[in-house]
C-alpha cells in the first residue's frame, strides 16, 4: 500500500508540473501557473511526510 501511495503522489506531482508550465507558457493564464505551483508544494510536502517512517514521525 505504501508503494501505491508514494506512486499517487508521484502523478499528482507531474500534473501538477505540467499544469504549471501550461500555465507559463500560454498567454493569460498565469493563474494556473500559481495555482500549479502551490499544489505541487503542497503535494510534495505530504509525500515527504508520508516517505517518513512512523518512528521518525514521533521523534521533536
């Protein structure tokens, strides 16, 4: 199961990537290369957490 998460992750991410240079490159769509960009943040944030092992998690 944590492999097919890390897989999901990894899609979202690419998508997101794309979306993000679509967003630059076509004139007047700006929006979606900010939009792009902050979801690909956020989705590479929770797949490093999600990466990390339950012990890691628990530790300051």
């Amino acid at each position: 199961m944590r492999g097919t998460a890390l897989k999901v992750v990894a899609a979202l991410l690419v998508v997101w990537l794309v979306m993000s240079v679509v967003g630059a490159l076509v004139r007047g769509l700006f929006w979606l290369t900010v939009v792009g960009v902050l979801l690909f943040a956020g989705t590479a944030v929770y797949g490093y957490l999600r990466r990390r092992s339950p012990d890691q998690r628990s530790l300051p």
